[in-house]
C-alpha cells in the first residue's frame, strides 16, 4: 500500500469515495489494510456517516477456557476480538477490542448497539471485575463500578432497551444505571426458588427458567419480575417480586421440554427452546429440538418450529448452547464443527466459526450502529 496511488488523495477525498459505501461494506473493508482501517475509524468519518442504519447481527462470547486467559508482559490492553456473524451477507466479521485498557475483555451481552463486557483492571487484584459497556465501531467505552469476580462468575448480564443494566442471581440482583445520581451498583433481593437459567429481558419485565422440581428430577417453571418491583424496597415486595407464570390452558407444555432456554422474540414474544422428549421418563431421549412462541399479551403459546431431522442427527448426542432473538436462533454444539441457524422460515448451517471447530459456543444479537454512545 505503500506505493499505491490511493496514498496521493487527500483524506477529505478519501472520506467521500468511502461514504457511498454501505455500513456492512465499510465493516468489510475496515479489514483490508491498516490505512483503510485507520481512515474508516476516524472521528470525522464516522461523523460523516452517523446517520446509516444498523446492521443485525449475531455476536459469540469466547468460551469458557478462555475467560481467564492473558497476556501478563502486556500492560496497556490485552488483544482481543468479537466475532460476528452477518446473516444477510452470510460471512463473519471481526471487531478488534484493543482499544480497551483491560485485560481479558468476554462480552456477554449487547442492547441498542452497545456491547457489554467484563474485564480485569490492569491496576487492580484479579479478585476484581469491571462491567465496560463500549460501541465497538465507533471504539467508545465507561467503565462501570467495580464488582468482585463472584458476579462475573455466576450472574446473568442483563440490559434493557433503555440500557439499564441488571446482575442477576438467585439469591441477588445488582442494578445501575448512568442516569441515576450515586453512579453506585444497588443490590436488590431475587428470592428465586433456583439459579435463574437463560434469564432475559423484554420491555420492562425480567423471565427466567427455575427448577422447582427434586434433585432426581427436574420440574421447570417460567417466572417473571418488573424492574419496577425489584427495585421496590418494601419487605413485603421483596418477598414477593416473582411471580410464576401458569396457566392452565397451557397444560404439560414445561414437562415435553428437556434442558428449556430462553430466548427474547419480536416485539412482546419470547420463545423458549428445548428438546422435545419422546415421553415422560426419567432418562427420556428427545426427537429433535423444539422453538416454541409465547405471546406475552395473549398468554398463547405455539409452536414456531423444529429442528430438520438431518439438522438435530448432528445435536442429538451432543451438548449445546442456544443464542440470538427475534426470528433467529443459532446452535452451538460440541464438536459439531458448524452453528446451526434459524432464520424466520428457514434452518441451515453456519460454516466458518472462529476456532479449531468444537468450541462450544454461547453468544447474543448485535445491534451495530454507529449513533450508540457509551
């Protein structure tokens, strides 16, 4: 690049050739070279093209083993990356996540285009985890209060759509937000009958999967909780700011369900996903996977779809992890090389993932936008 003509053109022109281009095509090239990364970055740039539409997409978190794992000879940022998928254009993308002062950046989760992450601070004992929230585009980042690494190792990162952010457990909740003046973590009473599985929000309500069942076997229930009543510091509230959701229309619809998870739909949905069991034994197999739908209005569950027999051969044996919203769900399983992915009205496989191929996956959808500010 060093000889190539593209280096005479003043970087006002330069903005201008770049700006006809889509947003996804600007994430492309960003990745060419370091000139067009460091011209398609730029303050003024980004400024110029503020106003593109976001893009969905769908974001993996790093597994497990890596969570830890840094680089001790570096003191200024550890290199990292998110890993996107483009389910339109069907091809991953790479945001780097070096501008980030901290060690071990693992995003786990995503609102309205911001990315929220722990990390470690280089200044502080490894006893210590700070949530970030950055916009990996435009390379923004706060950093919230310090927490111990206890929440960062059994709490659910939650955020809402005003990007309130929640730390769920099931003995205790933490919440925060930038708008409130203590700019403090207040810690809230869950009082879950378990730890709450595949926790997620929609509008201003918190649902979560508990087992009420014996430890010999397991009996799933759907509970729910307003942001509302958990912030409410009345004893009696406190006790009772979960409700379980049953209906008895909706009959043995948690007993068909093996390893249920939860997923938010469109609009006031969400869906819940599992293995539909071939019956009602304590070491059941499953036929294949199920999505089923449940209007929040209505109170209505139907099914939305199920895995293709071909599809789930693959699943069967294997352990899995399940990610997305709205109308996309993506599969992750051990060892089985490639995500599986439903979208709208139509499953297929996801070639390509980062790594040798039998990481287990967990992720969650991605908002880009270039107007989401820390």
């Amino acid at each position: 690049m060093v000889d190539s003509p593209i280096n005479c053109l003043p970087e006002d022109a330069l903005h201008q050739i770049f700006s006809s281009l889509s947003l996804r095509q600007i994430m492309i090239c960003r990745c060419v070279c370091k000139l067009f990364n460091h011209i398609l970055t730029s303050s003024s740039f980004m400024h110029l093209i503020s106003t593109r539409s976001h893009l969905d997409l769908l974001a993996l978190r790093p597994p497990h083993h890596h969570h830890n794992h840094y680089n001790h000879g570096r003191h200024v940022s550890f290199y990292s990356s998110l890993h996107v998928y483009d389910p339109e254009q069907k091809q991953w993308l790479r945001f780097n996540l070096d501008f980030l002062p901290y060690r071990s950046p693992h995003p786990v989760a995503s609102s309205l285009g911001l990315v929220y992450l722990w990390a470690d601070s280089p200044d502080s004992p490894d006893s210590n985890k700070s949530l970030i929230v950055c916009n990996p585009l435009t390379r923004q980042y706060r950093v919230l209060p310090q927490l111990g690494s206890a929440w960062s190792r059994h709490g659910s990162v939650l955020v809402d759509s005003s990007n309130r952010v929640m730390v769920l457990t099931e003995l205790a909740a933490l919440y925060f937000s930038f708008s409130q003046k203590s700019q403090q973590w207040l810690k809230c009473s869950s009082n879950l009958p378990s730890k709450p599985r595949s926790p997620i929000v929609i509008s201003n309500s918190i649902f979560a999967l508990c087992d009420v069942g014996s430890p010999w076997r397991c009996k799933w229930k759907l509970f729910s909780c307003t942001v509302k009543n958990m912030l409410n510091l009345n004893s009696y509230v406190m006790r009772n700011n979960w409700e379980c959701l049953e209906r008895h229309e909706w009959g043995d619809i948690f007993e068909i369900m093996k390893r249920p998870r939860l997923i938010p739909g469109n609009g006031n949905k969400l869906l819940m996903i599992g293995g539909l069991k071939s019956s009602y034994s304590l070491n059941q197999s499953c036929w294949t996977i199920l999505i089923l739908r449940l209007d929040l209005e209505t109170m209505e569950w139907e099914e939305a779809t199920r895995m293709p027999e071909d599809m789930y051969r693959w699943f069967q044996d294997s352990k899995f992890k399940v990610f997305g919203g709205g109308d996309r769900v993506c599969f992750s399983g051990k060892k089985v090389g490639n995500l599986a992915l439903w979208d709208c009205c139509e499953w297929r496989w996801i070639d390509g993932v980062p790594g040798n191929g039998d990481e287990l996956f967990r992720g969650f959808s991605f908002e880009a936008r270039l107007t989401a500010i820390p």
